[in-house]
C-alpha cells in the first residue's frame, strides 16, 4: 500500500523526459510561420491574378451583351470576397490570444469557435458557388443568342452537371463536418461540465 | 531579436519538462505529448512580448498547455478512454526497472482520472503551489483544495488496485 507521498516521489524520480530541443523547436517555429505566410501568400495571389484577368477580360473581351459583362463582374466579386475573407482570418489567427483565457472560459470559445468555423465555410462555399452559378447563367444568354444551338446546349448541361456537382459536395461537406462538430462538442460539453463541477465542489 | 531568443531559451529550459509531464499525463502518448509540448512553446513564442510584464511567468505558460491540451480534441479525433488506457498499455517502453514499472503504472493510473483530474494532479504531482493552480484552472483556492484531496485519493486507490493484481 503507497500514500501519495510515496506516488510524488515515484513521479519526480521518472526519467521519462520530451524529445524537443530548443534548436529544432526554433527551426519547427521559422518553419510553420513560413508555411503559414506562403500558404496565404499563394491563395491571395492566385485570386488577385484571376481577379486582373478577369478585369482585363471584362475590359478587352468582345462581349455583344451586357449580361456577359456582368457575368465577369459577378465573378471578380466572388474572388474579392474570398480575398477579403482569407485576409480577414489571418488577422484574427495573428490578434487570436484566447489560450490565454481560463479553461472553462477556453472551452466555450472553442465551442463558439467550431460552430463559426463550420458556418464560415459553408457560407463560403455557398457564396461561391451561388456567384459562379449566377455568372455561367448570366453569359450563357450570350450563347443562347450568338452561338449555334448544339453549344448552348452543351453549355446547359455543362451548368446543370456543376449544379449538381456543387449541391452533392456542400451536401457531403456538411453531413461530414457536422457529424465531426457534432463530436467535438460532445467532448467539449463533457470537459465543460467537469471543469464547472470544479467551480461547485 | 537575440534577446527575445535568450528569454525565451530561459523559459524552456526552466519549463519544458513540467509542460511535458503535464501533456503525456493528460493524452497518455509520448508522442502526441512531444507534439503538444512544441505547440505550447510555439504559441509561448508568437506572445513573448505579452508575458514580459507577468509577475509569474510559468502560470501564463501553465495556462497555455492546458488550453493547448484542451484543444487537441480541435484537430485529433481523440479515442474513447478505454482504448487510451490501453494504448498506455502498449507503448510504454521496455520496464527495465522497478521505478520505470511504477512510473508507468502512475501513468496508468492517472489516464483512468478525468481530464481536469489529469491535469490537477500533474501539476499538483510536479509541485506547482496550489495558489499557482488555482490561477492555471481559474477556480478559488479553496475549491482546488477540495477537489485535489478528492483526486489524490482516487489516484491512490488506483494506483494500490493495480500494484495488488
């Protein structure tokens, strides 16, 4: 039979130790802050060279009605909105200082934190999805009326095929993320109710 | 930059075995503990300039840990408690001794406690002032003082069921 004194001095006489050193954890820290900075850097330029070509095709393209214009328009606001969006989230990761809150305040941001997360994305890709929908319908009036009626019919079904394309995924982003969430915050309403057992005891 | 590189060397050094004491206690993996370790000290490095006017910089470090611990169920879909307890089973290393037999069957024993059981007791076991605790977990002193008498005896009994088998 042990007390726990007797535990406390098996536990400070442990070996067991981490494998981290101060050399490899500064390396590992120079190397997330680049692959973090190169990831954004890589998203936002990639739209921002869409959204030029976009604007020089709006400027330059031999469109014959206005709705295809407004096609492209449609589309660059998509792009400026995802821009903006990613560029919003990098400044609140690099201003984020929750961990520094007590665990049981912690866990309510978490859980806060997932659900925004989850309706950030979706609404996003929502947004995005519903935009680039509105402008393949908006420049196939333009096909409809200039082209022969084989390519507007292949332009049709090209656009129900990405309907369906993009109801079939938001559906199976949800079902999964949900069912993830679903999970998550199982577990952080268990951690929750034994931290405040805490706060009663 | 330099300087910020010493006090932040200061701090590991002073630090990083009580933090990885308290990740392999609360997630029972050495490895997952190693990676937990570095993502505390990495977010201890991203708001160095925060702690610099803290009287006690450790409870601030403390607090991130288990904020970070917290957290691994962000991004790991973590396994039910009964396949944690025996993943503990499986990978402790070789028992070469009767101290590493008993500090693994600490371990054991402490992966069977809840998770802010787990983390009360690492802290308590790694000698951190009650005080100190109370201001990591964010509850009253006298509260913490109860619930650790509480842990400290389930962990006994644990641990002394198991040493009988």
């Amino acid at each position: 039979m042990k007390d726990f004194d007797e535990l406390k001095s098996i536990w400070s006489g442990q070996q067991i130790s981490h494998q981290i050193n101060f050399e490899d954890l500064k390396k590992e820290i120079k190397s997330r802050k680049k692959a973090f900075g190169n990831k954004l850097l890589l998203e936002v330029t990639g739209m921002s060279i869409l959204s030029m070509m976009l604007i020089g095709i709006a400027i330059y393209g031999d469109f014959r009605l206005w709705s295809s214009q407004l096609s492209i328009l449609v589309l660059l606001v998509a792009c400026l909105y995802y821009i903006g969006s990613q560029i919003s989230h990098f400044k609140y990761i690099q201003k984020d200082d929750s961990f520094l809150q007590k665990p049981t305040e912690y866990i309510v941001y978490l859980k806060h934190y997932k659900n925004k997360r989850f309706l950030f994305n979706t609404t996003r890709y929502l947004i995005f999805s519903i935009t680039a929908t509105i402008a393949f319908t908006l420049y196939l009036i333009e096909f409809y009326f200039f082209n022969p009626i084989w390519h507007s019919l292949l332009a049709l079904i090209f656009e129900i095929i990405w309907v369906v394309f993009c109801w079939k995924i938001m559906k199976f982003y949800r079902e999964r993320e949900q069912q993830s969430l679903t999970e998550i915050i199982d577990s952080l309403e268990k951690l929750q109710t034994q931290f405040n057992s805490t706060e009663e005891a | 930059m330099v300087d910020k590189e010493v006090v932040f060397q200061d701090i590991f050094k002073a630090n990083s075995r009580k933090i990885f004491h308290l990740c392999y206690g609360y997630t029972g993996d050495k490895n997952t503990a190693n990676d937990l370790m570095q993502d505390t000290f990495i977010k201890v490095w991203q708001n160095l300039d925060k702690f610099r006017n803290q009287a006690n910089v450790s409870t601030w470090i403390y607090r991130i840990a288990v904020n970070t611990c917290l957290s691994w169920l962000r991004t790991e879909k973590r396994q039910a408690k009964d396949e944690l307890n025996e993943k503990i089973i499986d990978t402790q290393p070789e028992v070469t001794s009767d101290k590493h037999a008993q500090v693994a069957q600490l371990y054991k024993c402490i992966a069977l406690l809840e998770e802010n059981e787990r983390i009360l007791i690492t802290l308590v076991l790694d000698e951190v002032p009650y005080n100190e605790i109370a201001t990591i977990a964010g509850i009253s002193e006298g509260n913490l003082r109860v619930k650790i008498h509480r842990i400290k005896h389930k962990l006994t009994d644990l641990y002394n069921r198991y040493e009988r088998l």
